[in-house]
C-alpha cells in the first residue's frame, strides 16, 4: 500500500505523524487505498536577510548550500514572529517596545525581506502519481524554488492568493527535498504617520491594510512580512480534485425543532485537473450519509475542468441554524475520482451545514432583513478584526475566541475589511458554534478615498482607484471565495469598509458572486451602502463609538441595520498588568507631564496608556466615586462596561421590526494590547462587557427601558410562550424587598412585548439614593426563564448606594463533575445583604495567575439573600489539577480562593 512506501524514508516526527494518519483515517477509510496523502510544512524552516545571503535562489534550493548558520523561522507566521521567537525584538504588545523596533517604512524594504528554507523528505513519485505543493498565503510577493529549480516564473504577488505547483517531476530521487522562498514586504508599505493606515499607500496592495497602524493599535513594524498561512504537500493519482462547491437548498417555512423535515436539494460541483499529457476518463462520486451520486466525466490533457454532479433530494435533514435559534449539526461529504480498475485517484472531504439564506426588504426599517431556512433572524453582531495583529493563528485559539462570541449571545461576526479574508478553521470555528459571518473585502473608508484627509499621501480621488493592480484584486476575490464558499455560517459579502472598491472590480464581483462563483448569499457594495439601508433619515446614522448613558441606546435611533455600533471595554486589573509596566500604572486623568500638550484632551493620559489607544471613561468613574489607584479604577471600569454593552443591546432589541433589523458593535476583540473596543483582551481574558452582552442578549429576556420605564420582554427564538409569570422587585442596602408588579404574560416570536411601566414605584425608591431593581421571567414557580438585575442611580445619576455597601460573603463549593469542567455553586445568606458583581476566576494557586482561556456560563454575578446560583467553569483539559483554585472578588465580597474537589 502507499501508505507504507512513505515510511522508509520519514523523520522521526513525520513517521509518527503518518502513523496516526494511517490508524485514525485510512482503517477507518479503506476506500483509501492507493490514494491521497497530504501534510503540512510546519516545523524545521529557518530563515535568513537577504542583505546575508550571497547566492542565488537556485543554489538556496540545493542541499549543498549550508544553511547552518540561518536561524530557526516560524512557518506559517511572520518575519518579526520570527524575530520575536529568537529573541531579536522585544515583545511589541508590551509598554512601548514597539517604538524600538525598527519600522519597514524607515529601514527600508530590504531590512525585512528574508529567505526561507525547508529540507522535507517526499518519496520519489511511483507511476501516475502527482505531488502538489500549495501555499496558502504569502505576504507580500515571492519567488519559490525546489531543489534548484525555480516553481513560479514570474514573482508571485498577492497577500491572500494561494499558489499551487506541481512539483512531480522535480523531486528528487533519495526523498529529500529542499523547498527555498525570498518573500518581500508589501511595497509601498506606507508611512506610520499616524493616520488611519497611516499615510493610506499600503491600500495601494492587495493586502491588509491596519498594519499601517489604526485608532486602535500601533504600527506593526515588518507590516507582517513572511510566510503567514499553511503550507501543504499533496500527493494525488492522476487527477486532482480542486474547490468543490456544494449549495444546500431548504425550500419552505422550517422549525428547529421539527423532528421530520422536509427534504432539500443538495448541488454539487467540483473542478477537476489532468496535469498529464494524455485524456483521462473515469468516475466523479460523492457520498452523504450513505446516499451517493456520481457521473462518468473525461479530463483532457493538461486543462482542467468544471463538473456538476446531478441535483440530490435529501430526506429528513438535519438543518443548521444560527446561534440562539437551533442546533448547528455538521455533514461530511465526500467528493472522489476514481480512474480505470476503479482506482481512487484523489478524495476531498467537505463539512457542509444545510441552510439557506435570503434577504427580503423591512418596510418598516427600510432596510434588510435576514432569514434562514425561511425564518427572519434578527441579527445580533459583532465586529471582529484578526484574531492575532503579527497573525499568530491556531484552531485552538479561533474556537475560544468564536466560543466567546457565542457565549455574549450573538449570531454573526463581521470580518472588518483592513484585515484578511478570515482562514478556514476560523469558519469551521463558526460553523460549530452557530455564528454567522459578514466578510468584508480588503478595502476600507480611511485609504480608499471616502474622506479628504491630510493625512495621506495621495488626494481623495487617487485613493479611490486602490489598490494598483485590479486584476489582482479580482483573481484574490474569485480564489478567496472558493476557498471559503462551503461554510454555512458564511451569510454577507462585502465589498469593503464604509466604501466599495473601484466600479469595475465591484462589477465583476457583482456577476461572479451572484452567478459564477456563489449566488446563495447577499452581496453588498461596502459596509455603509444603500442594499443594507434605504434613504436614511431621521437618526444619528452608525455609532455611536464612545460611552454614553444607558437611555442613548433606548431612545436615539441610528441606521437600520447598524454595521458599527461601539463603546469602550478596558480590562481589569488582571489585564493590564500582562503589558502595561508598573511605573506606568497612573490613573487616566492623574498624570502631570512637565509640559503641558497641545491636545488637552489626552494630556493627563499616561504615555502608555496613550500608546495603546486608552478611550476615556469620561466622567462616568466619579458616579461611582472615583478612584486614587489603577486596580479600583479598573474595578469600577467592569461595572460600567457591564452596563454599557448590556444596555446597548437592549436598547436596540427593543426596536426590533420596528426601528432595526440588526446591529454589529465595534468591536468585540482586539489582536494587540488595546484599551478599547474589547469584550476580551487579546490574552484571551475576559471582562465585564462579555458578561454585560452574555445576560442583555439572552435569546429571551426580561428588560427594563430607563426612558419610559417599561418592563419588556424580547423573545429572539420561535418559540411561542404562553401565561409566563413577570415580576418586579426593587432591593436596597438594608435587605428590604419591594414588589413592584407581577403579572402573567403571553409573548409571541421573535417579537418584543411591552408589559407594564412601573415608574412611580421605581422614581420614590431611587431618587434620594439609588437602588437595585431585579426583573425575573417563570415558566413556573421553580422555572425561571429570565432575570435580570439593575442597579439604578439617584436623581442625580450617581450610585451613593454602591459606595456605601456592606461588607459580606458567601459560601462557596467547588468541584470537577467531568474532564475538563467545574460546578460552582455559590450560596449567600439569609440574613446577608446582596452579594455583589462578583468575579470569578479560574487560578493556579502558586503564581496566582488566571488560566486563560477559560469559559464561565456566567460571571460579574449578584448573589441576593437567600439565593444560590451555580456557574459551570468549563478549562484546558490540559492543566494540572493540583494547583487550581476558584478565586472570587467582588464588590463588597473579600477576595478569597476556594479549593477544589476532584475526588
């Protein structure tokens, strides 16, 4: 077999590699005999400066070019990842170290243009077969050779467009091959002035564009230079199967939780390629569940071509819904060619979701309404940027950061269009979770020309021809989308950010996504334009971006469908200690520098926590009383960022069908060390805002509005709830409860019901103080569906109340009920006060330090009297359980470490 051939010839880290390849797939898939094998190039690369190496590409590529002297690389990953790795820069998230790391637009192109090798062993082909190398991204352009030979013939260019070779006849006959890269910066790289993306002329690539710097981070210095996406060796028999497309129709009004669908309609098709010199003819299958469709097809020489299998009816599906609505199940389907005496020549596995979408215009909103599997969705979101800023990538990263998403009660994530088109396994991420994906393109507003800015370098009209070269642009669009096509969480094209790209490339993105290429989503112009919203008129248009009162989110309406919504969203104390230096911990607002700045606005920000783009809290501190320390500050930080986002997406719940059919908050994660726009840092940790989205955005929710005083319901599933119990109480400092209403209710669909204004009792309570008002939801006296928890200011907007809290505890136990997960049950008293905003954190008890990342059902919890509540603590299976605690902080709970029981 194969499989076995491989085996003589493999290091000792490839030879284990195989051999779980060959017991976890190829016993369990017989079918694969005599077929494909694919692996990544991911280890053993070095690196070196061009300004270093004196040869050619040819000589690099030859085994008796001596690389000893070159420095291990990190692939895939950048020049200053690698830099980083070799301890050559210091970390550029921490304090300030970036600004001692020398900028590419200042060193010049060549100082982080770098050659990459790897020596990788690869049986000599057999006959028929047919070795295939694939990059999957390179940044910016590259010239590729193998064993001293040169693969592309004219320099590769392009950040996100793959390369493939074949690279059958160039192997050499021992199995040990030399795999040699030069990879050159983007060029222009631009000037860090300062500007959103600087002075705009890295939009002149076909590239990211925040690399020049934004309003929420920091030049990155090599502009992530290198060999930053996978690199694979595919072996195949004589055809290759490439970017199979499969579209799953679900005709019909459908219902989660109908346990006998209706059927579908699956659409399969595939590109097939015959590098070889003579027709091929054999059978192209598929297989779903048992079911298989196949179609007798001949391959020219050396072409390619496009099939269509024949349409499948699929019985009783299993359909995939978005987070919140219904379950997300996941099919396997495989795509193979078998040539003559039934011999598989290549299989390709696709993970499909059955769902449909469409879109239908909201009279009422004026703008689109999103439906799947003929339900309207109202969409709740989040705008993402990269998961990493240097594009540090890992599944396991992408899972936590999509799982965090999932766990704040949203449906999609937009990909912001100054970064990537987002990998594969950020798509399998949302795929598992439920999340929808609106994916922008590489454009955005700031260096494409929608505003006159001194700032950059071109005017106005020249930016809006970025980048140089269209047909480049084009050809990444057309190989992006099939790479990415087959994701059912994929809802939203998008054009760019706050602009279009140029009129002839959106018109042939226009015919080739509606047609060719896809034609099963929406695509939309930019991220601002009129498919999204109509003739806008009476609001405030997208943001706001900066904190606000909570009443703003209730009473101010802004677009329709509003792709960017923002706040603020600093961490804790926790937090800004993994890179904020302890001489640099000073309170925003207590800083006295020597000379006064021109800026006023910033000039009693500390130099550090400008550099990482502290937005202001205003003077939303000193509600709460203010602070004279960094760890109360950033304590009283989680409590306003809880409100905050919690408030903004009630807000704009309550006008559901009504004022908007969906809003997108910028932004929910940051990939470098900001201090803003965040519901996590980039360590993975999570703060109050999470926790704030995680209770306001709950698919049913019991809600108080601030304007008109109002006890509402918003229910986001398609569940119909009849005779549901509604109660309001207010609780002050001494215990005293008050009700304030209780009535049954009926709430409908996806709809917001409006049940009492309750106004004169909360006014009297609070007005002289403040006081906690607890709204809760029961299906029975024992069922709750819902609660919620305020703390209301006095006539004044202050919180009094809170500063003057008494001091409790509570009683805690901890313990694993499985692999992996901890059941805590928090208890509080009787006779206690409520038990307040506390925070809870999985610790290594020797260092103290949290596990990151760890996911909590919920966090910032209150405790009333009387009551318990249980929070499952879901961590790395990996940890070592002997050191781990739960620790507990809150606002007037004593922090204290609680032991855990693994018994």
């Amino acid at each position: 077999m194969l499989i076995f051939k491989y085996l003589r010839h493999m290091s000792e880290s490839r030879f284990f590699f195989i051999i779980t390849f060959f017991f976890s797939f190829y016993l369990l898939n017989p079918i694969l005999s005599d077929a494909q094998f694919h692996f990544e190039l991911n280890t053993g690369w070095k690196c070196k400066n061009i300004n270093s190496v004196k040869a050619e590409g040819k000589d690099i590529s030859l085994f008796s070019f001596p690389t000893d002297d070159w420095f291990p690389a990190t692939v895939p990953g950048t020049v200053l990842t690698t830099l980083l790795n070799n301890g050559l820069v210091p970390d550029p998230f921490y304090g300030m170290n970036n600004e001692n790391i020398p900028d590419i637009y200042d060193a010049g192109k060549e100082y982080y243009t770098f050659w990459f090798v790897n020596d990788f062993e690869e049986p000599f082909p057999s006959e028929n077969d047919q070795v295939w190398i694939h990059f999957r991204g390179i940044n910016y352009s590259c010239d590729i050779f193998l064993n001293g030979y040169k693969l592309n013939q004219s320099p590769h260019k392009g950040m996100f467009l793959r390369q493939t070779y074949n690279i059958t006849s160039l192997l050499s006959k021992d199995s040990k091959n030399r795999l040699a890269v030069i990879v050159y910066p983007p060029d222009p790289a631009g000037n860090p002035n300062g500007g959103q993306g600087g002075d705009g002329e890295i939009g002149r690539n076909v590239a990211h564009q925040y690399v020049a710097g934004w309003d929420w981070i920091q030049p990155v210095r090599d502009r992530n230079t290198g060999i930053w996406d996978k690199v694979f060796i595919e072996r195949t028999k004589q055809i290759n199967i490439k970017n199979p497309h499969v579209v799953t129709l679900v005709p019909g009004l459908r219902f989660p939780d109908n346990p006998n669908q209706d059927p579908v309609v699956i659409k399969v098709s595939a590109e097939l390629e015959n590098p070889g010199i003579s027709d091929v003819q054999g059978m192209l299958k598929y297989h779903l569940e048992g079911q298989t469709v196949q179609i007798q097809v001949t391959i020219p020489a050396n072409s390619s071509i496009l099939v269509d299998f024949p349409d499948l009816t699929f019985n009783n599906p299993k359909l995939w819904w978005p987070n919140g609505y219904g379950p997300h199940p996941m099919y396997d389907l495989a795509v193979e060619f078998y040539v003559k005496n039934n011999t598989l020549s290549d299989r390709e596995i696709i993970r499909i979701g059955i769902r449909e979408f469409k879109n239908t215009w909201n009279p009422f909103t004026r703008s689109v309404e999103i439906s799947v599997n003929g339900q309207k969705v109202f969409i709740k979101g989040g705008n993402w940027i990269i998961s990493d800023a240097m594009l540090r990538f890992s599944e396991e990263r992408y899972d936590a950061e999509v799982r965090f998403h999932r766990d704040m009660n949203l449906n999609l994530i937009r990909i912001w269009g100054g970064a990537i088109t987002e990998r594969p396994e950020f798509y399998s991420a949302c795929d598992k979770y439920g999340m929808l994906v609106w994916q922008d393109f590489w454009i955005s507003g700031d260096c494409n020309g929608r505003w006159l800015d001194p700032r950059k370098k071109d005017d106005q009209w020249a930016r809006r021809k970025y980048p140089d070269d269209h047909s480049l642009f084009i050809r990444s669009v057309v190989d992006q989308v099939k790479m990415i096509r087959n994701h059912p969480s994929l809802a939203i094209w998008c054009g760019g950010n706050e602009i279009g790209p140029p009129e002839d490339i959106v018109t042939v993105m226009n015919d080739t996504l509606d047609s060719t290429l896809d034609g099963t989503r929406l695509f939309i112009e930019s991220s601002t334009s009129g498919e999204m919203y109509y003739n806008f008129k009476g609001g405030t248009g997208d943001g706001p971006y900066g904190i606000q009162e909570p009443e703003i989110f209730w009473k101010e309406k802004s677009f329709p469908f509003n792709p960017e919504l923002g706040s603020i969203g600093m961490g804790d104390y926790e937090s800004l200690k993994r890179f904020i230096p302890d001489t640099s911990m000073i309170v925003p607002g207590q800083y006295q520098p020597e000379t006064e700045e021109n800026n006023r606005r910033w000039r009693n920000i500390e130099p550090t926590w400008r550099y990482h783009k502290y937005l202001g809290y205003r003077n939303f501190i000193d509600k709460y009383g203010g602070s004279d320390n960094v760890r109360d500050f950033s304590k009283i930080a989680q409590l306003i960022n809880y409100n905050q986002y919690k408030a903004m997406v009630e807000g704009f719940s309550s006008h559901m069908w009504e004022w908007y059919t969906g809003f997108i908050i910028w932004k929910t994660q940051n990939p470098w060390t900001a201090l803003r726009g965040q519901m996590y840092d980039c360590y993975l940790d999570p703060n109050a805002g999470l926790y704030g989205l995680h209770n306001g955005s709950e698919p049913l929710h019991i809600m108080f509005n601030p304007v008109d005083n109002m006890i509402m319901v918003v229910n986001n599933t398609f569940e119909y709830y009849r005779d549901a119990m509604v109660v309001a109480y207010t609780l002050d400092n001494s215990g005293k409860t008050n009700r304030i209403y209780q009535q049954l209710a009926d709430i409908d669909p996806a709809s917001v019901k409006n049940c009492q204004a309750i106004g004169r009792g909360i006014t009297t309570s609070s007005a002289e103080y403040g006081i906690f008002l607890f709204l809760k939801l029961f299906k029975s006296e024992n069922n709750i569906l819902s609660e919620n928890l305020y703390w209301l200011p006095d006539s004044t907007g202050n919180y009094p109340f809170l500063q003057d809290m008494p001091e409790t505890t509570v009683q805690a136990t901890a313990s694993s009920i499985e692999n992996g997960k901890i059941n805590l049950t928090l208890s509080n008293d009787q006779n206690n006060p409520l038990a307040f905003f506390i925070r809870i954190s999985l610790v290594n008890s020797i260092t103290e330090e949290r596990i990151l990342p760890v996911f909590y059902s919920d966090n910032y919890v209150s405790i009333e009297p009387g009551q318990n509540k249980t929070i499952i603590v879901d961590y790395p299976m990996e940890q070592n359980t002997d050191n781990l605690r739960i620790h507990l902080d809150g606002w007037n709970v004593e922090s204290e470490m609680i032991k855990i029981d693994f018994e």
